[in-house]
C-alpha cells in the first residue's frame, strides 16, 4: 500500500487487535449500506439507511476500524 496518500491520524484510540495507538486515515468516505434477501433469494440494498463512515488502518497490524462520518464532522 502506498502510505504517501496517506495521513497519519495521532488519536487516543486503541487498536482493538493489537492495541496499537497509530492509524493512517485515507480520507476516503464509504457508506455501510444494510441489506436484505428477498422472498425470490434477491439481494436489496437500502440505500435510504447507508451511513457515512470513514475508515482508519492500524499502522501496526493493518486492522480497520469505521467512524460514522457525521459523527467525526467529516461531511
């Protein structure tokens, strides 16, 4: 991965896998969109619910935590 698109996020979050204290922030916004089979075995996304979430990548172990978007002020 190239780190130079990067940014480095000092935070006093904790890694839930390694414990690490460094993230790298992509500063790429993602939506969770929740989804549900049909009756027929169809796949539906509820674009409607999605929630805005940027991602942070643990520096140590590679482990990704998501951050509501609305919640960080980020939108």
């Amino acid at each position: 991965m190239e780190e130079r698109n990067l940014r480095t996020h000092p935070s006093r979050m904790r890694c839930p896998q390694c414990g690490g204290l460094h993230f790298l922030e992509t500063g790429q916004l993602f939506a969770l969109t929740p989804m549900s089979k049909t009756a027929d075995g169809q796949t539906r996304l509820h674009t409607e619910d999605a929630v805005p979430v940027l991602n942070y990548l643990c520096r140590q172990c590679g482990h990704i935590l998501l951050y509501s978007a609305k919640h960080l002020k980020r939108i």
